[in-house]
C-alpha cells in the first residue's frame, strides 16, 4: 500500500503539472489578436519557420490552414505554437476582436477546425487560481475559497483530455476560466495554502463536481441520472442546513412539449436536454416539483447546478461559522481524503 502510494506519487511529480485548457471557443473565432505582455516577445513557430513577434499579431481562418499576419507579413501554416523567446511558457493577451480579451500564461497552440481553436498549455497551479477567481464571489470566506480550490485542481487532474485537442474546455461544459488573478488576491493564496492538494477515492482523484446552491440536499450520482460504478466515486446526499433554512427559490413555467415532457424525469440529463434548446435558466436544477396545468408545466424548485459535491453556497456558509476546509470537503465528499499530489516549490 505505501510502496503504491510512493509509486504515485513518484509519478506525478515527475510529469509536468500542466493542463491543455481549449480557450474562448464559445465565441467561435474566425480571427484572434495575440498581443505580448509589456516588455515580452511571443515566438510563433509553424512547419519549420519561427517568427518573433513584438507587437499585436493577427490570427485569421484559411480553410483547414491558419494565417498570421505580422510586421505587415502574412504566412499560413496548418498550425501554430507560441512560446516565449527560451520555448517556455509566454504572457499574453487574447482576443476575439469586439468581443472578449484574456490574458493568459503559457503556450498556446492554434488550429483550424470549425473555427479557430486555441489551446493554452498552462501550469495547473495557475489554472486553479484562474477557476477559483471565476467561480467565487470576492466576499466569499477564505475556508472556502481553500474547498473551491482543492475542488478545481482534482477536476482539472482528473479531466485529462476530455476533448480531442485539450483537456478541458473553458465552458460550463467543463470548467469556468476567468483571467488569472493577481498576487494578493484571495483566490491566489486560497491556491497557494492548498498548493498540490487533491481528493481522492480509491486510487483515483475526484473529477469533483460541485455546483452554486443545493436547495438543501446534495444528490447522488444515480439521483441525477449518472452510471454508479465500482470504481467510481457514487457522490452522496448530504444535508445543506443553509440551503434548507434560506432556500434558494425558483419557479418556471414551460410550454408542454415533446422535449419537456422529459422534466418529469428529474435527472440531469433530462436537464441539460431541456437548458441546451431553451436556455440556461430555464430549469436552474433538478431539485423541483412539477404540475401541469392549462397546457403548461408549472415548476416549483429550489438550488442552482447538478447538487453534485460541494454546494458553494453551503460551504461559505461553513466557512463563516469557522469550519475549515478539510472539513468542508470531507462534509460534501464523504468518504475522500486529501492528499498532495504535485510537490511543494
Ligand atoms: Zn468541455
Ligand atoms: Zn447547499
């Protein structure tokens, strides 16, 4: 047992700690703009040519091959990489022109399928703080913040390519990515205080759910329509005592159709099915009761996400009456431990 543990562990600090996040591809880019950090270069290498670029660079879609303009020069290739001058990691910001700019630390690699596709290579660490700054309020207690954390980085380890080209996607689909926070922001040292720290179930690290608000109870894995397996973490229903004494209501009424006809299910599927045609709000949750009436369905519920894991809600509100945030992960993932898995600077 602890020579496997060592094993492990021996494993993987020797890999590299980062994660492939495919970024803004929400916004289905046909051009980007990539603009190096004050004082930076970015150095985009496609087939065999290397081009330093000093100043904001255009990236365009041309069929199955990319083009870069650049210093007034335009080069296609059917993919780029960007680094800094030494192949490690750059700074820089991305944009989609007129809708959304990043900035982002790490290499980026753009590719052309329906759209633009690019893919930044970042170090894990630095990806947590990112989804932690995203995901919480910026009143959020510190304890809690910890939880979030220790959450963000097990998913993002154990979410290793869920997507052909990255791991991760930066939509609800996977995970939210905001633009990485600064040195003294809470999210950052909320990271730093539980640098490397994972859930674990058996041998595997938690691909942790986690959701805004449970409505006063967490759900199981098969409650929300998932398959249970052995190996795999069943999630369990714990009670949410702030959630159950300030429920977090809501109320929708729906047309009666083919597809939501499926509500009565009550399982996530039937959910992302209903949400994915009519909208993000259209059904907050699963934890609902619903009637018909005049051709219509009439739906009473509570909580906000899947109710899978931490309820974010339930946990700043532990955190505010002192518990720390082991205690808030083994409350919300029974049966887990911690464990650090990516060593210490
Ligand atoms: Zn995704
Ligand atoms: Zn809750």
């Amino acid at each position: 047992m602890r020579t496997s543990l060592l094993v492990l562990l021996l494993s993987l600090c020797a890999t590299a700690q980062t994660v492939k996040i495919g970024v803004l591809g929400l916004f289905k880019p046909q051009a980007l703009e990539l603009t190096p950090a004050p004082h930076q270069v970015l150095v985009f290498q496609g087939g065999t040519r290397r081009i330093v670029v000093t100043r904001t660079a255009r990236v365009e879609q041309a069929g199955e091959a990319v083009r870069l303009i650049a210093d007034g020069k335009t080069r296609s290739e059917a993919k780029w990489r960007v680094t800094a001058r030494d192949d490690g990691p750059a700074i820089f910001t991305l944009a989609v022109p007129g809708r959304i700019h990043r900035t982002y630390t790490g290499v980026l690699t753009i590719e052309s399928g329906k759209s633009l596709e690019p893919v930044v290579e970042m170090d894990v660490e630095r990806a947590v703080a990112s989804a932690v700054a995203a995901e919480s309020p910026p009143n959020a207690p510190v304890e809690a913040l910890k939880a979030q954390a220790v959450v963000s980085r097990s998913y993002f380890l154990a979410a290793k390519g869920r997507h052909a080209n990255a791991d991760l996607c930066d939509t609800t689909h996977c995970i939210f990515l905001g633009d990485p926070p600064g040195a003294r922001h809470r999210a950052t040292q909320a990271t730093e205080a539980t640098r490397g720290q994972v859930l674990r179930f058996g041998d595997q690290t938690l691909l942790a759910m986690f959701s805004a608000s449970c409505g006063g109870r967490t759900q199981t894995l098969s409650a929300t329509g998932g398959t249970p397996a052995p190996d795999r973490y069943p999630y369990y229903t714990v009670e949410s005592t702030y959630c159950l004494k300030h429920p977090d209501a809501w109320h929708r009424a729906l047309p009666k159709t083919a597809l939501t006809v499926r509500l009565n299910e009550k399982t996530e599927a039937a959910r992302l099915a209903v949400v994915r045609r009519l909208g993000w709000s259209t059904v907050p949750s699963t934890n609902y009761e619903m009637r018909e009436s005049g051709g219509r369905f009439l739906l009473e519920g509570t909580g906000h996400g899947h109710g899978l894991g931490l309820c974010e809600r339930g946990a700043e509100a532990m955190a505010r009456e002192g518990a720390g945030y082991q205690r808030i992960l083994s409350y919300y993932y029974p049966n887990t431990r911690i464990e650090t898995v990516v060593p210490a600077p």
